[in-house]
C-alpha cells in the first residue's frame, strides 16, 4: 500500500466538515439568542442582578476551582512530559534508548546502542517483550509504519500518541525488576484488541549481558 500522511485526510475532508458543522449551529444558536432577546425585551425590562454579592462570590469560587484545575493539569502534564517518577532523567543520559515502531498490528523494538531487534506477532504467546534496565532513565522514540496507534502503560499512567512521520518521545524510569503489559490505546483497526506487548526490567547487568547476547539472554 503507498504510504499516505494520515494528516492530509483530516485538513482536505474532515476539516471542512467540521467548519460546516460549527458554522450550522453557530447560525442555529445566534438566531435562538436575538429572538429570544427582542422576547424579553417585549414582557421585563432585563436585570442584570438581584444580589450582587452572592453572584460575584460565585464567580471567584468558579475562577479559583477552574485555575486549581488548569494549575494542576499543567503541572502533572509536565510531570508527565518530564519523565515518570525522575526529574533528572533530562540531564542524564538514558541508560537505554529503543526505537518503537508500531504497525498495524504489532511492535518493533529496536535498541540503539546495539544491533538488537524484537518483535512479535502480537497473538497469544507470541507478544513482543522489550527489555529494560531497572532504576535507570529509559527512552522510548516512537513512531508509526501506518496509522496512529498510542504507547500506553497502564500500571505506569503513561501513554503516548505514536504517529507516522513523527517521533514522539517518553522517558522513564521502571522503580524495580518485574515484567509489565503494554497495550495499544488507540483504536487502529481489527486486530487492535491484540497489539499488547510486555515490559520486562531486569538489573543493569543483566540488561548489558541481553545487548551484548544480541538480545537472547536474560
Ligand atoms: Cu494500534
């Protein structure tokens, strides 16, 4: 299939779409509200208040739960985008970095600090699993062969758009060696229920002996 930006569909198609759409009900609502207006006009005379204070504390208690609600998301966001759980996984440099491709229905792990792949058919006992370092700054570089698929953890409350013809980065730090489940989160098609892959974190050690085995041992 020749490749296709995914983006060209959504600003040639649906964005006109979605402008006629705006502007249908844009025109429905305006129209509602003036002759609703000249209504009322007709029967009172328009009030703008009846107990001023109470209205304005009402609008400083909404401002301050809506600004605790932004503060908040930003905040977390940033959290987020910073890396879970480690503020200096900025500064140093990752201790392990892997490119991801997501595919229409499965996962490429590449590392780049060896010649080592993995992969899988994303069917039951043959998932991918991708091999990390614990305690230590993982970076993922994700990307997509076709469609927009997302990189999600669930036990980590991370989860990353992944888009053709972009990387998007996560970075991370896994507390302790165990083996977790990764999921696609963004419907991609048929087999979307199935493109599932695992995180397994192991020491250090044994993180440099899987490289240096080409990706057998662990
Ligand atoms: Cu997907």
């Amino acid at each position: 299939m020749p490749f296709r930006n995914v983006f060209d569909e959504a600003l040639s198609v649906w964005a006109p779409i979605a402008a006629a759409v705006f502007f249908v009900v844009s025109v429905v609502l305006l129209g509602a509200i003036a002759l609703n207006r000249v209504k009322r006009r007709e029967k009172l005379p328009f009030e703008a208040s009846k107990n001023t204070p109470v209205e304005l504390g009402y609008v400083v208690v909404l401002g301050i739960i809506v600004g605790g609600l932004v503060f908040g998301s930003f905040l977390w966001n940033s959290r987020l985008h910073n890396g879970v759980g480690l503020a200096q996984a900025q500064v140093t440099t990752p201790a392990a970095r892997i490119n991801v491709t997501a595919y229409r229905w499965c996962w490429d792990f590449n590392y780049q600090a060896a010649p080592v792949h993995v992969t899988g058919q994303c069917t039951v006992g043959d998932f991918p699993t991708v091999v990390v370092p614990a305690g230590q700054p993982v970076e993922f570089n994700l990307t997509s062969d076709d469609v927009i698929h997302a990189f999600w953890l669930p036990d980590f409350a991370v989860k990353r758009d992944v888009m053709p013809d972009h990387v998007n980065t996560l970075r991370l730090v896994f507390p302790h060696e165990g083996r977790w489940r990764g999921r696609c989160s963004e419907f991609c098609g048929t087999h979307h229920v199935t493109m599932d892959f695992f995180v397994r974190v192991v020491s250090p050690e044994q993180y440099q002996q899987f490289l240096h085995s080409g990706g057998t041992a662990v």
